[in-house]
C-alpha cells in the first residue's frame, strides 16, 4: 500500500505525459490510433493504458476509460478525486461524461481534439472539482498523429 514515510517528490506534468506518449506510440504500433494514459495518484502511477479499440473490437476501450476501470480497481474505490489522469489528446464526450462520474481531481491533456473534443460542447461536461491542465507535450501528441494518419493515407 501506501508509503507514508516517504516524503513523495513532485514530479513535473512532462514526466507523466512522456509515459502516456509512450503508450501512445505503443497503440500506434499495433494498429491502433495513438491516444495513451496514465492515472497517478500522491505522485505514483496507479494505471496505465492506451487506446484498444481495433485490438478488442470495442468503440468504448478509450485509453481514458481503461486508465479510470483499472485505476478504480488499485484503489477499490469509484472516486478518483485524489488522482490526476494525463492523456495525450483532449477527450472526447463519452470518456469526459466517464471523469464527471469518477469525479477526478486533475485531468491533464496534451494535444486538444477540435473534432472529437468533449470541449466543443458548450455545456462544462468535467466535474465542477475537476482542475485543468491543457497543452502539456501537444506537439509531440500532434506529431504522433499525424504520422499515423499519414501512414494510413499512403
Ligand atoms: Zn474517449
């Protein structure tokens, strides 16, 4: 379980970000669009994931969903109120609906989604506690997409 007698050093939103773009670059791999993320909770990685979709013939196996059921298993718990989740792009409506019931604490996003985006809806689809972070490693989230898509083009 917990270490309480270890004084937790902070680590800067980058580091969290570079594993979820490692998971990124993982689904990209395998096929799938790259979208990783990391759950961390008091400054240690609670759950990882990435986008399954292909892999498990399911439009709901969103990195965002997978990081919050398997984060929610470690904890045994349904809140996620203490846990910051970075993903590499913004969610999207269904995994933002997902956070609001997880009442995360702190969502950090790399690269926005114009198209996909929960953010184009106008009503606030976060929980009213959730603090935002957006913009951390965008280029390198954007550029990870773009090459996929590239490469499904050619
Ligand atoms: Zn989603």
């Amino acid at each position: 379980m917990m270490d309480h007698d270890q004084q937790p050093t902070t680590m800067p939103d980058e580091y969290f970000m570079e594993i979820a773009l490692g998971l990124a670059e993982e689904a990209a791999e395998s096929g799938e669009i790259p979208v990783g993320a990391v759950v961390v909770c008091r400054n240690r990685i609670i759950a990882k994931s990435r986008n399954q979709t292909e892999q498990l013939t399911d439009v709901t196996a969103h990195a965002e969903l997978m990081a919050i059921t398997a984060a929610e298993h470690y904890l045994g718990s349904k809140y996620l109120t203490d846990c910051t989740l970075y993903v590499t792009l913004e969610p999207c409506v269904m995994c933002a609906g997902a956070l609001f019931w997880a009442q995360l604490g702190r969502l950090v996003i790399g690269a926005s989604d114009p198209k996909r985006g929960y953010s184009r809806i106008q009503t606030p689809l976060l929980h009213p506690k959730t603090r935002l972070e957006t913009g951390i490693l965008a280029e390198e989230s954007q550029a990870l997409l773009a090459k996929f898509f590239n490469r499904l083009r050619t």
